[in-house]
C-alpha cells in the first residue's frame, strides 16, 4: 500500500458541508485539510461532516490535525461529524477520545439523516 | 673533381624528436673564405616551405640565384651565400639538401659538376635516409626509456606512501584496493591512527598523472598527516591542509580529498569532503552518500569546508572511491556512472566482500581487452553485524525466529514503508485483521518517533526494524541512534486540554503505541535507543487490550 497524498473534496447537502477525504491523513494532509475546511465554513454551515471512507492511513499528527479542525468547529459552534472510518481508525477515535465529541457514523446518509 | 669552397648538409626539420644537424666541413676549406661567408651550420625547412614543394617537382641541382620564390628557407641560403642546391629526395620526400657556395676558382659550375652533385645525391639519398631513421628510433628509445623510468618513479611514490595494509579494529572490518593505470594516476588513501583510539581516513585524487601528480600526491599526504595531528574537525584539518598546498601548487592542478574521522567506539564517523566523490553507506540494501561540500584542494586560499557527521550502525557499510571507477569506459564508451554504482552497492550485502564484487563489476563493463584509464582505489570500511541492543528478561527461555531485520533512512513518510514491511514479514502468521491493524499503527508510531526523536529526521541515520517470533510473542524492535540523548517525558495527551488550547494538540504517538501493544519496553545504550513492541497469543493479546 503505497503512500497516497490527501484529497479533500468538499459539497453541501441539507445544512452540512461535507469533506469528503481520500488519501492519507499525515504530516502531508495539514494543507488540504485545513483548506477543505476553511472552504467548508465559507456558507456557515451548521454542521460540517468529515467522510472519511476513503482515507486509508491516519496517524498521530493526522490525529492532531482532526483535534485542530475539532477546535476550530467547537469555538465557532458547529457540529463535527465522521462517517466512513475503518472498524481500527473507529477504534483510535474511541481511544483518543476524539469519538466523544465527534460523532460517529456509518456513512453520509446516516450521518445526515439526524439533521 | 671539383673542389668545393663550402659544403653544408642541410636536412629538414622532422618533428621534435629530430636530433640536431651537425654541419660537414669541406675537406679543403681555406681559413681566409671562412670568413667572407655567413656560417650555414643547420637550416629547418619548414614542410610548407615553396622551396620543399619546388625540389620535389624538380628534383635535381638548382642555382640558387636564378630560384625566385616567397620562401624563408631559400632566403637564408641567398643569404649564406649558397650557390648551388642539391636535393636529396627520397620516395618523393625532400630529406636533405647539399648546399655549395661559388668555386675557389670563382668560376660557375660547370655542366660535368652538375651532371657530379646530381650522382653523388642520387647515392647519398639512401645513406642519408638511413642514417635520419637511425637517428629518430635512437631518439624515440630516449624518449620511451625517459617516460618509463618516470612512471616507475611515480609507481614508486605511490606504493612506498600507500598504506601497506587496512587497520585492524575490533567490531570493523576494513580493506582497501588500489590499481594504478599504466600512466599512474594522483589516487591516494590513508590511516591515520590517533592516540584515543580514533581512526582517520583519507582517500584522495590529484588532477595530473605520472611524476608530478605522485609528487603533489606526497606533498598533500605528509601536509594533511601533519595537520591531522593538531586539529580535531575534518573540516579545518582540510582547510589548513588547502592554505599550506595552494601557494605551492603546479598550475592546473589541484586534490580531490574526502577525510573522516572514525570513532570506533560509538561508530561515529566525522566527515570534510574536498571534491572527493561522495562515499556511499550501505544499510540493508538501502544506499545514500555522505555529503558534504568543499572545493578541492590547492586551487584557491580562504576555503571552508563543511564538516558532517554520522552514526555507523552494526551492519552498515561505507564505501570510499575514486573517479577512476566511476569513469570507467565500456567498449561502446558508455561510462561506468555513479547510478550504476549506487544500484550496485545497494545489491550487495555489503562488507569487504563488496571490494571484489565491484572489481568483478567493472572488468565485466570495460570489457576483457580494455586498457585501464586511470587509477582505481576503492576502500571498505564496515561496522561487524551484531545484535539489535538486547533487552533484559525477555530472552530468557523463548526461542526467537528472526522474521525480518531492515533499515530505513530517517525520512518524513518512511514509516510507511515500515508498516508494510513489518506487515509482509508477518503475513504467513496470519494475524486477525484487528491486531493487524495495530500492529501496523504502532510500528508506523514507533518509527515516526525514532526518525524524529532519535535521529532528528537526518537521512543518513538509519532506522533499524528487526521483527521476531517466538511460540508465545512477536516482537519489533525498533532502533534508532539516539541513544546520548534522554527520551523525552510524554504527557499522557489530554482531549480537552487539547481543545481548550492548554495542550499542543499533537503528543499521541507514544499514547497510540502504548494502546495498540500488549507491551512496551524501552532500552538505550551510549548510542543506540530501542523500542520494543509485544504482542503476546491471542487469548493474552485480548485479556491485556482490554485492560
């Protein structure tokens, strides 16, 4: 499994912008990550949902990347949602505690469906 | 018989090999006509000279007086006072030429002196002829034996300075190879051994060949010795050795010169390189230079010279060399080439044995009837493999099969690749999906901090992944060379601190192992710092995680 460098691309759907990821989440992800957010928060959405199906490798500085985003959404008081993560990546966001402030779902459709 | 007032021979100039003319007197010249006429003692006519092209068109007595043409040559002879010209042709080539000035009697020549000077040329021609090309084999055998006492001189500097054998050191191994080209090269190395232990290295390249570059070759060795003895760095070792070489130095000539310093205790290697191609370390089949900048020696004062510095670990090869390798021709002239070298050394295990796999390398590219071109030094040095730090009470007992053992240059990203290698060395366990999974995270974590931590992110220093099994366990161990430095205290990564900005929201790596393992275990010594990662049976792995 070949390093892949991350793609963020971003949509609206109901009250959501969604992030959809694909590739790594590493030290190389801090640009688009942050830039998929930034233009996430430009029509001041509610709530912003990271799709994370197509991410294949996080790590500790993806992992601190996520707390940033997370930060940012609580101090402008919008909702973080997840959906796609891998039953080991659902385990770290559980274990890292990130799962208690961002919920978790399967996927786009069930994370938008409480909307 | 004619009785000849002056009689000169003149031959024309044949190349730089040509001894001098010397004149022949007439037999009967008179004290008093000596006098009146410029002396002629040799005269080189110049291949493109008229006066050539005119004797081999006609080639038979000519009056000088009566030849008009722009030619240097027929100048001097009107001005010598030359009546008559002879040529000596052979095969169509001018090789000489019998001058005679007026008759004693001061009558012209006549008819029958002609008809003479025309026979008596026709039978010199071949004398002369022989006597020219004796003359030239006797120069050129001068000139062979001159050149060939010059290369032994130069073979004589060279073998008496070299090194007659690599040092010994415990835990190294060391050799060296040296092949001088026919015309030898400037190539040098040596061992300089200090008082504390210490090892120098110095491998070298004089830009010239023969006398002049074993010369300059002599110079550099004693002023870099010398030098060597009162400084500590590489780097201002060469920069005093550069000062003391260029006010003397023959010009266009200068020195290539890498030296280092090895600290055999702790593998350290210090590094100054002057020009010198870059050596290369081997680890595991991973290959990077050693680089460091510096112009070469003795072209130009006020020079620095970046000083670089590595860890050698046990296992790790460094290969010194020359250009002469390098630059290597292939019957097609393609050149030997640093990739080729690169790919080479990364296909070897490494160690001395690398010197004849190389050797064997390069007579298969030039081919079997090549002439070496130039000087082929090559020099080995390599820290003996041993075992990974081991860490205490988890031998005891178990039986440990070696599954994988790899290095990784200390490179953002690598611990990718050290996930995927862990992961195939352990495929034929076959690992449920979910310890898998952590085992990959926590090599991955483990080998970020020992890259960045450990080695700070520098290239050359490796990353060393040893994966082992046991009946019970599987253990990675994970190495990196900073051991002299303390392990940082980790703070147990706080969520909210984190959110609330009191904490850096970074500091999960260590966290991150500490979850996906069943154990840890952290070793270090002067300078190596291992991880261990456990991951014990499966009915344990789960009694533990949960814990």
């Amino acid at each position: 499994m070949a390093a892949k460098p991350l793609e963020a691309r971003v949509h609206y759907r109901l009250d959501a912008a969604i992030i959809g990821l694909y590739g790594d989440i590493d030290a190389f992800a801090k640009d688009a990550l942050n830039a998929a957010y930034a233009e996430a928060e430009n029509k001041n959405p509610p709530t912003i949902l990271l799709d994370c199906g197509g991410v294949d490798y996080i790590n500790s500085i993806g992992i601190a990347l996520i707390v940033s985003l997370l930060a940012q959404a609580r101090k402008s008081g919008r909702r973080l949602l997840a959906c796609g993560l891998s039953d080991h990546y659902l385990e770290i966001f559980q274990i890292t505690r990130l799962a208690d402030f961002i919920t978790i779902f399967p996927n786009e459709t069930s994370a938008l469906q409480g909307l | 018989m004619t009785v000849l007032r002056n009689f000169w021979q003149t031959l024309i100039g044949r190349g730089d090999h040509e001894p001098p003319v010397t004149p022949v007197p007439a037999a009967d010249r008179s004290a008093s006509h000596r006098a009146a006429a410029p002396a002629l003692t040799s005269l080189d006519i110049a291949p493109n000279d008229p006066l050539v092209a005119y004797f081999q068109g006609v080639p038979s007595v000519a009056e000088i007086d009566r030849l008009h043409l722009d030619s240097p040559a027929l100048r001097v002879l009107k001005a010598a006072r030359v009546k008559l010209a002879v040529p000596l042709v052979s095969q169509g080539e001018l090789i000489g030429l019998l001058n005679l000035g007026p008759r004693l009697s001061e009558q012209d020549y006549s008819a029958d002196d002609r008809a003479l000077l025309n026979n008596l040329a026709t039978q010199a021609v071949p004398a002369v002829r022989v006597a020219q090309l004796v003359r030239q084999q006797q120069a050129e055998a001068i000139a062979r034996e001159r050149i060939e006492q010059e290369l032994r001189v130069a073979q004589l500097i060279q073998q008496t300075l070299l090194p007659k054998e690599a040092p010994v050191l415990a835990g190294w191994q060391m050799a060296a190879y040296y092949q001088p080209a026919q015309a030898v090269g400037g190539d040098f190395y040596d061992f300089i051994f200090f008082p504390d232990g210490r090892l120098g290295l110095v491998i070298g390249d004089v830009s010239d060949k023969g006398v002049p570059a074993a010369l300059v070759m002599a110079t550099t060795r004693s002023i870099l010795r010398g030098a060597a003895q009162h400084l500590v760095s590489p780097g201002q070792v060469l920069e005093r050795v550069n000062e003391l070489l260029c006010p003397d130095m023959p010009p266009h000539m200068f020195v290539t010169c890498l030296y280092a310093i090895l600290d055999p205790a702790s593998g350290r290697l210090q590094y100054a390189n002057a020009g010198h191609d870059l050596p290369y370390r081997q680890a595991t089949g991973h290959v990077t230079e050693l680089r460091a900048t510096g112009m070469p020696l003795g072209l130009m004062s006020g020079m620095r010279y970046e000083e670089k510095e590595t860890l050698l670990a046990p296992g790790e090869t460094v290969l010194f060399y020359s250009d002469g390798l390098v630059e290597a021709h292939s019957p097609e002239r393609a050149m030997f080439g640093f990739p080729r070298l690169m790919r080479l050394v990364g296909e070897h295990p490494g160690g001395v044995a690398l010197i004849d796999f190389l050797r064997r390398a390069l007579a298969e590219f030039t081919g079997p009837d090549s002439e070496q071109e130039d000087d082929v030094t090559l020099v080995i040095l390599e820290r003996s493999a041993s075992p990974l730090p081991s860490v205490e009470g988890r031998e005891g007992g178990e039986v440990w099969r070696t599954l994988a053992e790899f290095a990784l240059p200390s490179v953002p990203g690598n611990e990718r690749e050290a996930m995927e290698q862990v992961a195939q060395a352990v495929l034929k366990l076959n690992l449920p999906r979910a310890r898998l999974d952590r085992l990959k995270t926590a090599v991955a974590e483990a080998t970020m901090n020992a890259m960045e931590h450990g080695n700070k992110y520098r290239p050359e220093l490796p990353v060393l992944i040893r994966v082992r099994t046991s009946d019970t366990a599987l253990s990675v161990r994970i190495t990196d060379q900073g051991g002299d430095q303390p392990i940082p205290d980790s703070e147990t990564p706080d969520l909210e601190a984190k959110l609330a900005g009191r904490q850096s929201p970074r500091g999960w790596g260590l966290f991150l192992i500490k979850n996906m393992v069943d154990e840890m275990q952290v070793t270090s010594d002067a300078t190596h710092h291992t991880v261990e990662l456990i991951f014990y049976g499966e009915g344990d792995t789960h009694g533990r995680q949960t814990a």
